[in-house]
C-alpha cells in the first residue's frame, strides 16, 4: 500500500531513502534547507569503500591514546569544552570497542558494506551518473616499514575473509604506481574493490533529481519542524506547511536535536571534519590515504581534495582548522599540491552512534515515523542501501539484509 511520505534530509542518506521509495510507489517529499549533497555529504573523500568492513573503534594502544591527548597528527582533534557533553556516547563508544564486541559489531557493519557498489551502480545508472565514478580503488599510503608491514597483514586478513581484491605495493611498486609522490615511501596497499567519486556533492544532486524524475518533490525548507499532525506528521516548507502519512528523519549531525524533542535519548555525538582543495599540476592517480598522518588526498573536479580525519566537538561550534593545517603540510611531504582552491576549508559533520552502528528502522514511540542515520563515516558509502532497507520495511518486504542490528530499539 502506497502513501505520502515526508523524508527530511537530502544528504546521500535521505536522497537515497526517498528515491528508493519514490521507486516503490509512494509519494515523496524531501526536505532539506539547501539543495540535495550541500551538507555532510559534499566534504567527504568521495570513496564508496566497499573494503571498508570493519567500522572505526575507538583507540585502545596506549601510544595512540597519548597522541590523541596531546593533539599531535592531522587525524583527531578535540574541544575541552565538549567532552562534558560527549562523555556519555564516547564511555559507551569505548566500550563497543572492545575486541570481541567489536568483532560482532564489525559483522553487522559488513553485511550493509556488501551492498555498497552494487547498489551504488543501480542508482548511477538510474541518475545517468557513470561520468562522475572512477572504478579503480584507492590506495593506502605508508611512510614507515613498520606501519606498511602491519597494515598488510591486516589487508590479507580482511580481504581473504571478504572476497576483497588488493594489491601489496613495496617502495618501488608505488614510485611506479604514484608518479606524483616527491618522496620515497615505505609502500603502500591497493584496494581495488572501492570506487571514487570526482565531485561527492553532484552525485547526491543526481540522485535527488533521479527522484524528481520518478514523481517525488523536493522541497526547500526546515525539515526540524517535523511535528506530528493528527494520525500523520507535518514540517515547514518554502512553499507551505506539508503533511503527510509518516515521515523519516535522515538529518544526519542534525537528527539528535529534532529526535530528543520528539523524547528519544538515544547514545549520539558527531565527529566534525575538515577539507580543502588544492591547484596541483601533478595530482594523485587515485586518491591516497596517509594512515599514518590520518588524512586522504583525492584528485577531484576542483582539485586536489585533502580531508581531515576527526575533531570531537559541539556541532555548532565555531570552525577550529588546526588540523587542516597539520594536514596540508603532511601532504605536502608527499605531493605537490600546489596553491589552495578556495580561501578558507570546508567543515563539515559526520552523525555517529556509541556502537557505530546505523539507526534503520521504525522509531519505537510515534506511529509513522522512522530512522535513517548514525552512519559515522560511511554515510556516503552506504546511503544506497540503507535508502532500500529503510524503504523495504516501510512496504514490508524482505529487505536486503537483516535489519535487526540497526533496530532503533536497540538501545532500549
């Protein structure tokens, strides 16, 4: 049975969510206040990683928890002023960390990153948007023999139980495989299963034209107004109040306030990231990830893009760009990126649960009302499939994968 149904967020979440069920024949109505892929969506690296099985735990060796504390490296960053706030998420964040509850955890996560390339392409090619993907992986990038001998056999490991393809790239494999490092690195590891993005934002724009294509709206206006309306919800548009049958909150960073004025407490808290594009004249021929530095540089349609790994912050507070600073000068260790595209960088929000895992799935207290978000750092890896599983249990069909783990009832 066919309904009218409000999806609020046009990030990759949100515009796939209601493409997805634009295709099952519902009516829809995205929401957003800027245009589809402006958000969370536009600043991330632009890889779909499909190697990327096992989500981020929180640190555990001494020697990283040292580096974190005193702020040194490009790949965390963090407030005094919101660890108060954030202790909450962050002690139960550590606690999903530990190796056998992450090992499980890490499952739940590989059963959604299976999907992620062929549910991708199925929406490519719905948007006409074969131009903007490359399909030749990425690759990891080391400084330090140690830290290219371990990250190896954690590859080996990881591809052998995944069906993943990689290719182990010694010092002189990547001077040949890498034309632009300026300097000699230890080697590097190809994952060749992930494909990369030239412009992230314009892919999710595609989509959400995709859903106009196929009879949805899309709507400028404030998707946190939801509020309920009789047996169904409303939310504040441009062009009006709209009401509709039932609603998903797909807000990202954004969801926690609108969630916690509808009374749900549920073990939120957003990692905040940095990037910034750079004129190089010997760009990258894939995007690199410097794991030992913590950040990735991708050759893009305005440059060369160089992302931050995480700072644990308010969302809402003002922009600190230290480690992009870190991070532009680690870079340039490694490649000519040449002067900066724009005058400031880019910051952004990635939404994240204590137990790294996604939010798909009814909420447990309002009638017609579901969950889309928490997708940490593979929001745009995973919004294709997470769109057909959340609109798959809307219709109640079998969905693509069980979608128990990510049950918002989760935490009680």
């Amino acid at each position: 049975m066919t309904s009218h149904i409000l999806v609020l967020g046009a990030g990759m979440v949100g515009s796939c969510t209601a493409l997805h069920l634009a295709l099952r024949g519902h009516a829809v109505t995205l929401v957003d206040r800027r245009e589809p892929g402006r958000e969370t969506s536009y600043g991330n690296a632009g890889i779909i990683q499909r190697e990327a099985v096992e989500p981020y735990a929180f640190p555990r060796q001494v020697g990283k928890l040292l580096r974190v504390a005193l702020k040194q490296g490009a790949d965390v960053n963090y407030h005094l002023a919101a660890l108060p706030r954030l202790a909450a998420p962050l002690t139960r964040y550590w606690a999903a960390s530990q190796p056998q509850r992450h090992a499980r955890i890490a499952r739940d996560h590989a059963a959604l990153i299976a999907h992620a390339t062929t549910e991708h392409q199925q929406l490519i090619t719905l948007a006409d948007a074969g131009a903007l993907v490359r399909r030749q992986g990425y690759r990891w990038v080391f400084r330090s023999p140690a830290a290219l001998d371990a990250a190896s056999a954690q590859a080996r490991r990881l591809a052998e139980a995944h069906g993943l393809r990689i290719e182990l790239l010694d010092a002189a494999g990547m001077a040949r495989a890498e034309p632009a490092l300026r300097r000699p690195v230890a080697g590097g590891v190809h994952w060749l299963d992930p494909w990369t993005v030239a412009d992230p934002g314009e892919l999710v724009a595609r989509y959400a034209q995709a859903l106009v294509q196929h009879g949805g709206r899309l709507l400028r206006g404030d998707a946190t107004s939801l509020a309920a309306a009789g047996s169904g919800w409303k939310v504040r548009t441009d062009e009006g109040e709209v009401q509709a049958g039932q609603a998903v909150i797909a807000l990202g960073p954004w969801s926690d306030a609108l969630l916690q004025r509808l009374g749900y407490r549920y073990p939120l808290f957003v990692k905040r990231g940095y990037h910034r594009h750079y004129r190089s004249a010997t760009p990258p021929q894939v995007s690199l990830y410097d794991l030992e530095a913590g950040l990735v540089m991708g050759p893009m349609r305005q440059g060369v893009r160089v992302t931050t790994g995480a700072e644990f912050a308010a969302l809402e507070a003002a922009p600190t760009p230290v480690q992009m600073q870190r991070a532009e000068a680690l870079a340039r260790e490694l490649v000519d990126l040449g002067p900066p595209a724009e005058p400031e960088p880019w910051m952004g929000a990635r939404p994240c649960t204590a137990d790294m895992l996604p939010l798909i799935g009814a909420a447990p207290r309002h009638r017609g009302l579901w969950l889309n978000l928490g997708h940490a750092h593979q929001g745009f890896t995973l919004g294709p499939v997470s769109g057909r599983l959340l609109a798959e249990l809307v219709d109640g069909r079998t969905p693509v994968v069980d979608p128990a783990p990510y049950a918002p009832t989760r935490f009680g």
